[in-house]
C-alpha cells in the first residue's frame, strides 16, 4: 500500500459501544486512517466526538448527507475512500444506500438492514455500483474460527452431521438495562427482532462460514421475558441443512450472568470441533479414536494462511478487536487493490451475507409466530 | 441400622457395564451386601458372573423367576431383601412386576419401562404393594446438583426463564459400536427411541428434579444419522413448562469425540447456574451484580444437607459411583426403616419419574414424526 | 482369585478421615473383606466403629497387640490375611514390626514412619519375614499418572530436564484448624516436619514414580507461618536429580482457600506433561511441534495396560477412591498369588519407596536448617 | 488533549515482535502517532520499516544520534515528544542517556539496561532531567492484575503470607530457535542472563508491584540445558520478603510446549488469588470460609478506576496488546500534563522499577554460583 486508507465515519457517537469498536479495529494495524465524521444525530455531540478523535472541524459533519456531499467534492487525495456505518439497524440502508450513490465504498455494521427487502436492494445496489461492501461480522475473523473452517473443508471431521450455535448474553435480563438497550428492544429501530436480530445472526453467519453449509429449514420458538418489551429476548431454533445435518442456535439476552458466551460445535462422522468465543484461542479438536487435542493460534499445526491473521505469538492473548481488524485490515486491501487497480479476492463478509441473514431473521420470526412446524429458507 | 441390606441382582453379567456400576455402588459405603443374582440369561454366564463376585453356588440362579421364587422360600434372616434390574429396557417391566409380587423391593435401571402404558401399570403395582422401588437416575444424587437444586428452591435465580439440558456421546457415531450398541439401537429391545430413550430421560429427569418444574409441551426432532438403524441417534427437543419458563433437551449419541458429555444450565431472572457432569464438583453461580461464584463439593457456601452426601474433604475428587452410591445407599435406609418400622422420607426418585419420562420420550417420538409444532406432555 | 482377601485394621476410628478412605477404596473392587479391627486406643470408640462396620463383636480388638496375637490363633480359613496401619505417623513403625512379627502382610498409610532410622528398621524386617508391605501413596494409582510414567518411559519427552510438583492446601491457614490437624503439626505424633512429611512425601514419591529419576539434592527453605506451631506449614525445595535435570516441590497447608491442590509437571528436550489431582482425569501433553494433546481417562491414545486400573467408560468421573483402590485391589491379588504360590509382580509402593520418602523429609528439615546450599540425600 | 502525542522510535525494525507491539499498544487508543524512527542499525531496513508504516522520508533516519540531533531542531509544533527504545538490551543505556540529554522523554523496553550500575546512572540522569521515564512492565497493566493488587491492598487476603509466580515458556528447547533467539543467549546483546533478565524480571516486577511488598533475599538456582549456551535457559528462586513473606519465582525459556504461561498466586491469612496471563480476563479469589470467586474483567465486584482501563464490555476478550496499551496510554497522558503544565500522578512503571529489577537479576545470578544459601538484594 502507498498511503493509508481514508475512513469516513456514520454514528458511533458519545456512549456508542461498537463505534469505539470500529475506530480501535480500523487503528490497529496502522493501514487505515480516520479522516472524517457525522457521528451524531445531534450535531452538537458529533463535534464533541471529532473533538475527541482530534478531527480537523472541517471534517465533522452534522448528518451523512452532508458528509458524502462535500467528502465527494473534496479532491481524490483527501476524501475518504470508504465510510462506515455504526447506527442503530433501522438507517443502515438509507446510509448504504447513499454513500454507494455517491462512489463510496461501506463497511457497515451487522444487522444489514430492516428486512430482507432492504438486503436485496441493497444487494442490487451494491452489483450495480461494483463498489466494495463489508459486514462486520467480526467473530468469522477469529484466527481459530479460520482454522475450523480450513480443518472441516480439508474433511478432518468427516461428515458434517450436527452444528449447535448458542449465544447467551445477561445484560438485557432486567428491564431497565441502559440506553444502549433502549433501540435494542424498540421495533421502529431494531426490526422484527431483537434477540434473533442482533446475536442469532452471529450465530447464524458463523455457522454457514464455518461449514460452507446452507440452512434450508427452521423451527423456532422465541420468547419474551421482560414484561413490556415487544421483541424477542430469547430464542431457540432448530435447523435442517442443504447437506442434510441438523443442528440448532440458542440465543438469549436474559441469560443472568452471561457475558458474551458465544459457543459453537460442529460434529461430523469422524471428528468434532469446539470453540468458545470468550476462549478464542483454544480451538477443540475431538474424536473416537484420538486423544483431544486442542489447536491454539499461532501454535504447531495451524493451517496455512492463518498465519496472517494474527500479531502475537502464542501465549500473549489476542482478542476481540483483533479478529475485527482481521475485518478491516482486509478490506482496506481491497480498497488499495481498487485503487491501484490490482485484483484481490475479498476475505471479509459481503453484502451477500447480508442478504443471507435477514431471510434468516425473517424466516425465524414468521415460524415462531406459526403452528407449522418447519419453514423453508428464502433462497 | 443393625446389618447390611441383602441385594439379589436381574442381570449385569459378563460384559455389562451398568451392573458393573450398580454392584460397586451398592458396595461402596459397606451398607449393602450382595447375596444373589440371576445375571444373564445364560445359566453358565451366570454361574461364572456369581464366582468372580465369590457368591455361593446356591445363590446363583438360571433366571429371575426360579430367583424370586427360591428366595422367597428362604428364612427372613438369608433371603435378599431387594432387587436390583440391570437387564435391557424391555425387560424391566416383567421383572419388576414379578419382584413387587413376590414382595421385593425394587431397585431399577432407567428408563423405567418399555413404553408409558408398561410404566403407569408399574406405577399402579408398587403403589399397590406398597413396596420400595427406586429409579437409578444417579446423576440427580450429585451434591453439587443437589446444591444446585437447594439454591433454586431458595430463590438465589428468581424466577427461573430459562433451561437447558445437553447430551453428547460420540459412542454410536460408527455403525459398528460393539456388543453394548446393540440392543440399544434394536426396537425390540429398547423401545420406540435409542437416543432420547437413553440419555433424553437423564435430562428430562435432571431438569424436572433440579427445577421443580414440569414440562407441559414439546417440538422435537429426531434424527438417525447412521445409515440401518431404525431408531433415533440423535435429536432436539424444545420445551415449555409450568411457569412459563422455556428451553431445550438436545442429545446425541453419534457425537465423535464426545466421552459423557451432560451439561445443564438455568436462567432465571436474578442469576444462573451451569453445571457439568464430567466436572462434577463445580457448580457456577453467574448474576449481572456479582463475580462469579464456583461452588464446590464439600467446601464453604455448601447448602444444609449436601455434607451427607459426599466421603471425603473438597479436592478429592469424587465422581459417578460416589454420586449413584448416593442413591444405593439412600435407598438402603429406607429398607433398613422399612424392617424396622420407623418413618423415612426417600430422597430417591421412584416409579413416579419413571412415568413422567416414559411419557416425556412417547411424546417426543410423537411430535418428532409428526407436522404439528408443539405435543403437549400427558399428565 | 478363589476367596475375598480378609483385611483388619488398626486406626481409623471415629472422626478419621483417612480410616473411611482405606475402607471404602478396600470395599470398591469387592476383593477383599474387613474381617476385624483396633480402630482406636479407646476400646469404646473401637466398638462403636466396629458395630458401624457390621463386624462380629468378637472380631473387635483393644489393641493392636491383642488383635495380632487373637487373629493369629484362629484358624486359617478365618483369621485375616493382612492388616492395614491408619493411625498417626509415630506408631506405625511398633505397629508394622510386631504385625510382620505376627506373619501377617501389612498396608501403610504413608509416610511410612518417624524416622529414616525407623523406616530402615522396618526395611530390613519387611526383607528378612518376606511378607508383603504396601505403602498407599495412592496419587500413583491415578491411571493418567501411570499414562505419564510410561508416556515418559517410552521417550516421549525426550531427555526429562525440569520436573515441578506443587501441593497446595488451606486447611491450616488458620491456628485453629481443628481436631484432624492437632496431631499433624505435632512433633510427638507427626514427626520432624509437618507439612513437608504430610504432602511433601507425596510430591516427592510422585515425582520419582513417573520420571523414574532419583532425586539426588536439595535446597530447602521452611515456614511456620502460624504462630504458636513448632513443625513447617509451608515449604520450597529446589532439587537435582540423577540425570541433570533440576526443578522444586512446592507444598504449603497454609494456602488459604486451595482445597487439595496438588499438580505436577515434566519438561523434556520434546515435550512435557501436566496433571491436576483436582482434574485426575486429563493428562496434557504440549509440544513445540505438535498441537496441545490431552490424554483422557479410558479415551484413546492410552498406553497398554492403564485400562485395567479403570471401572468405567470416560467421561464417568472416577476420583481419590478409584485410585486409592488401585492400590488395595493389587495388593490383594499379590496376597492371592501368595495363598496360592504364584508368581506376582506388584504394582503399589513398598517399604523402599518408604526409605526414600524418610531420606527426603529428614535432609529437606536438616538443610533448611543450615546456612549450605545444597544437601545431598542419603542413598 | 489538544493532540495526539507524537512518538519515535529506536529499534524494531523489519522483524523484531516486540517492536510491532510497541506500535500497535501506541495506536490502540488513538492518542499517540508515530512520527519518525531509527528502526534499524541498517538504514536500508530503517527506510524499508518506514515506508511500511507510511512514515515520511525526512522522518526515518540512519541512526538514533542523528535521530535526536534533528528531531530536536524542528519545530516544537512538529518534533517528537517521546522516543520509545525496543532495541536489544545493550543499547537501551546509551540510547536513553542520550534521549534524555536531548531533553526527549523514554519509553523504554525490560530489563532496563545492561547492568544494575547503568540502571543506577540512568536514574539519576532521569532525576536531573526531570523528564519522564516509562518501562513497558506490560503485564502489571491487565485490568485483573490491577484488580489483585487493589484487592490486596484493601486487606482482602488478610496478611500475604506467599507469592509465587512462574514463568514457563518452550521457545528455547532447541538449540537453534531462529534469529530473534540469538541475540536473548548473547551475554554481549542480553546481559548476564537470558531467561532470568528477559522473563524473571517480568516476575519480580508483578509481585512487588501487586503486593507492595519487596524482595529481600534471594537463594537461586539457575541452569542452561541447552548445550553451547553460555546463559541461563532455566532457574528456580526462593524469595524472602520484608514483611517476612515467603516464596518463589520459577522461570524457564525450555519448558517445552509452553506459550507464554506465566502465573502468579498469592497467598494470605484470609484468602488468595491467582492469575494466569493466557487467561488474562479471570481472577480467581479463594478462601477457606467462601465458594470460589472469578472476578472477570468489566464485570461485577470490579475495584474503582479498574473500568478506565478496558475498552470493550466483559465477554469481548481484550488481551496483551490492550495491557501493553494502558501503558501507552497513561504515559500519553502525562506527557500531555507536562505540555499543559498540569500535575498528573503516572500509572506506569518507572526507572525506580528498573533498578529494582536489575538489582534482582544480578543478585540472582551471583547467588546461583555460590554455594551460601541466601543472598540480600541491595537497596
């Protein structure tokens, strides 16, 4: 790369959690600067978070339509070259949808949209502009994530028979659990779920990533435990896979005392793996005829390519940002690859997976509400 | 108590695991002595089962009913007291109706019957004779179970949202799993399900016992993933129960690489509990307003009771035997009151789980096969 | 084996902890029957033990000297085969000398006397009668432990350079530890260390048992961190060995909250192994070369002949009791071959495993003394 | 702050790890840029490095002399305001003395310097210069070691009776270990140690720094198992300490299979604690009269001021670099004080810790090759 990537920012203002996310993960590698922003719904509040990232005023915004329009008109070797967008699910596709508009390329935070007919215009949006278009489901970037996937496509467990995803969370078990929750569990902001919504389609984006399974049928049951709230805020949904496995994800945002316990399991004819996202650098390997063992990142017997997705050797703890710099280190490539006009395979969730997760949410949501037992996908 | 209890046996001959287990659980604590058995079919297998465990000739039987017989001919100072079974599912209920006849208390293998209605005759048998008769589901005799059981019952979760039950053995993910598989995955032998009938019953029993609760509805589905087998070795079973509270009991038999993999966790509106079988002396107490606490067998913070459920001080590990000891052991006192005629209040499960979780595995083998998305459970 | 093997026992009487363990480890494998007892110096409380144990009043002795000179007068279809010693370490010595003078084998809680002069005394004794003496350091009868030994044997550590055992316990971080605790930190009853003779002769013999090197010096430092106590609560030990290599013994009563915290571990120039008592079921072997292994009990990968020392399919958690009868259930076949003229090669700790454990406490105490570095451990 | 800090750098050119680090702990937060660097003793390489992080020309320079003298005659609107020092431990000395002569401020990697009296000379020069000195202790800034050391400071352990701490790692098992390796076993690049200097005074520094208590005597044992290593690969030390404590520090660089496993417990009348640097998130609290508490990093029970050091909530995995970055950070903050003329009360490690851990590895290595037991660290 001959200059670092230029990243213009849409929310993550005061109190933001995944903005500050963002910002750190886009930091870390050195390959990607933080040029410009609208942070804010409240332009008052924008300024204060420029302030506070040492942004030259001019480069603050009062809302992303005036970003993208004066961004735009500023010379190629100062505008951003891709923005972010890190504001609650409800706006992601009027922003997207702008900043492809205007020649910008998005990373844009996860949920993709309101609903799936938002994901598949966006979907065609994206197509028709070619413009790059980022996910960040960042838990596909964690180096042992990367090494199940490489250990089940070279058939080190056989058939993929069962796949089990649980997600269990405590911070929404009481009602009154902070602003960040308010939008959370308030349908004109979230969408038709909050609990499916905002972890099951973690749960359900690692899966698909880690198998290169589809899932073509659900069975869900989700519940609302918080006397008031008009969301799900927990979940269980059974699946059936393309390949025939069965399987499951369990999500809950009231499981008391849960911090952030992602787990997933896949279980084939001749082996099975483990992986724990609040232990991420232990992956478990099992088998009948083995002793367990249990691949750590940076470690011996690390598939090629994991390599380049980790800083530190082994035994000096990486985390989460660094599986979401795993993210945007990647796709500032891509930016580089565009701007130099060189090919690059994209390593990062698209836009596709966007489409993917909200036909998930949709189809979970209607089976629940239903007495048929099994729903079928929208391809 | 004034002497040891006398146990006879109903299978458990060469090559039986479980009679292995019930004979060093009734060892174990020096209170039951066993004085007979017909341990197999075979008259000679028997014969050699009886001389390794040094029993004298004329105690060893050709079958249970020449047993139940010629020990009910011998003076009340020799004759056995009870009866243990450890013969496949489909003989319990002949064996066990014959023991209470010919006024035996009965100790019996889990799951209880061949089918609800074998089970619900029982129920009418024992209450009729009036006899003692125990279901092994040792896994409830745990301390740290028990504890957990004592911790519900006194509010530490609040209301409980939330529980789940998983079961993973990996030993039928091959076709051929050896002798011990047989009978399990043979309808004949083993009733309508192998995997659910098995270890869905263990969760089914766990859950109800540590909760208090009742499940009232499931939507399961049951899987066979090894090609010839005409009965589940795998499935997911969604639950709702008395107080609202929902969940899932997912088990699999063909999970490779799993050893005995039996995990529970409860939610509930004030904290949570998760414990392991396979590490069974902790007990996690998780909240949103306090670090993590680990309850351990025999250390501080142990509820009334629990101290007199285990041998040895905190960090001598204690396991399966310990915990089905437990039962024996606790079952011994009650015949011990019984010849003395002294009040005693079991803290065994008894023929009424035995119901409850041949109707929990027909009702789930039902839903299963059907379109319907929730079966509710028969009382 | 064509008859139980008949044990008696002096010590363990009410309030013993160690006393239940022998007998409950004896009774496990249902090998050997508790034909009479001494079970305290108050002839009261030994008949109350005995009548807790089912025994015949006739078989209940005063003393031990009684016991001896009684069992060996009766016939020898009746009279116990073997006695086993479980009282505070100064009488074990009297007790062993005048039961091998008496013609009866003898098991030994551990450590196995007062004093090295003592121990080769008795040594010498155990040659010259050609009876049989156990001594229970029943950690070495964990079956993951006998999978380390012959893992190690077999050079998969390649050159062994660094071996670490630590034990940790809490029980007498505080003055008043109660009744169990009186007789171990004092010097009249427990001899010239406390700690270092309770659990330091576990680490030691551990340690010597698994690598098969011989510890050759020491450098010591001991603590009496409780005011008022004469002997050590707390100690570290440097050590070399025969072959180069180097490491520590690490033991304290004084560590506040640990239960029985004892693990060890092994550095080769290829590899090394870890064990947790309080997880006896794993054994983790790391590499520089290969991904983490852990070795499970009765899983894969065990080496030949570990499986006979299990009762139960992995995942079942075997404890403390299993191992310890490892022990008793080879001693009793050693008692059968003599009975019956076979050749048996035993497979517990014997008197000369005691020597060692003696020479280790007496030069650890006198080095800790002394202003010189290292003190070289008598041959 | 009105800006970011700006940052140069001696050291950590094209494949050096730690100096990687140092950039990337500097960047986390977004509060320090990196603005010129000597990388390398090969100005080619330098440039390489510089090009690499997007570092103008003019800012890369040939060598850490010329560095300075340029640095210092831009104008303070653009020069540096900190040099941070990753070079090997030789030059650290000379680098810093000249820094600080050219009135830069340090951050400088551990050990300090080449010896104990450099130490000493380096710390008067930072007193007369009264510039600011920081040594990337990294370690001591987990939130959960700062946790621990709250926690003990409010007398949560009771009095601390034991500190243990070991350090295991395996990269040095082999004899030839790669290229960052050779320059650790030089006695002219490293000093008189290699595994005590590099990760022993890692050791040292946490316990002092998480008790508050001081090292006071030293009894050693230092060994190189690798053969042509003129260093120590290996080493045992027993500790005394001013309030009479007691203790250990084990280190090894061929412990092989180990990462990075470094751990520290500490005991106390009432309780302990231990903490495991690859499980960076746990503390663990044990006690005789409580169950066993997990403080978790963000989560509940957290001692004030520890939430200003984590970035994400609990459950999302911060690790080495975030630790590294706390650093980084709060050094930021007390240069920007030093800018605003504001007073601030630094949160790093200083030159004191320095000379204190060079006083460690000096007395440690005397001490091993003498044969008196004990050896006093001087003041």
């Amino acid at each position: 790369m001959k200059r670092k990537i230029r990243m213009g920012m849409v929310g993550g203002g005061p109190g933001s959690f995944i903005g500050g996310v963002h910002r750190a993960a886009a930091r870390l590698d050195g390959q990607i600067e933080l040029v410009c922003g609208a942070f804010s719904q409240d332009p008052a509040k924008s300024k204060a978070m420029a302030a506070e990232l040492f942004l030259p005023k001019a480069r603050c915004y009062d809302n992303y339509a005036q970003m993208f329009a004066r961004e735009r008109a500023l010379p190629a070797g100062e505008r951003m070259d891709f923005v972010t967008i890190a504001t609650p699910n409800v706006t992601h596709f009027p922003i997207a949808m702008q900043a492809l508009d205007c020649g910008f390329h998005v990373v844009c935070d996860k949920p993709i949209t309101f609903s799936l007919a938002e994901a598949r215009k966006l979907r065609d949006k994206v197509r028709k502009t070619r413009l790059l278009f980022c996910l960040t489901h960042n838990y596909s970037a964690y180096p042992m994530i990367r090494q199940a996937k490489a250990l089940i496509a070279k058939g080190k467990l056989g058939k993929v028979r069962k796949i089990v995803a649980e997600y269990d969370l405590g911070w929404l078990a009481a009602a009154n659990a902070g602003k960040q929750a308010v939008w959370r569990v308030d349908p004109k902001r979230s969408g038709v779920s909050a609990c499916v919504g905002d972890i099951g389609t973690h749960a359900e984006h690692l899966i698909e990533f880690v198998t290169g399974l589809k899932i073509t049928e659900v069975c869900a049951d989700l519940s609302t435990f918080v006397i008031g709230r008009s969301l799900d805020d927990d979940g269980t949904v059974m699946l059936r896979f393309n390949n025939g496995a069965r399987g499951f994800i369990a999500v809950s945002e009231v499981a008391s005392g849960e911090e952030n316990q992602f787990k997933i399991r896949i279980y084939g004819s001749e082996g099975s793996l483990e992986w724990h996202q609040m232990n991420p650098e232990n992956l478990i390997y099992r088998s009948n005829t083995q002793a367990m063992r249990i691949y750590r990142r940076s470690w011996a017997e690390q598939e090629p390519g994991i390599a380049a997705l980790t800083r530190l050797p082994a035994g000096h703890p990486e985390g989460f940002i660094e599986a979401f710099a795993n993210i945007y280190t990647n796709f500032a490539k891509a930016v580089d690859a565009r701007l130099e006009r060189k090919a690059f395979k994209p390593d990062y969730p698209t836009v596709d997976e966007g489409v993917r997760e909200m036909a998930f949410v949709e189809t979970v949501v209607k089976n629940s509400r239903g007495s048929r037992k099994w729903s079928k996908l929208p391809a």
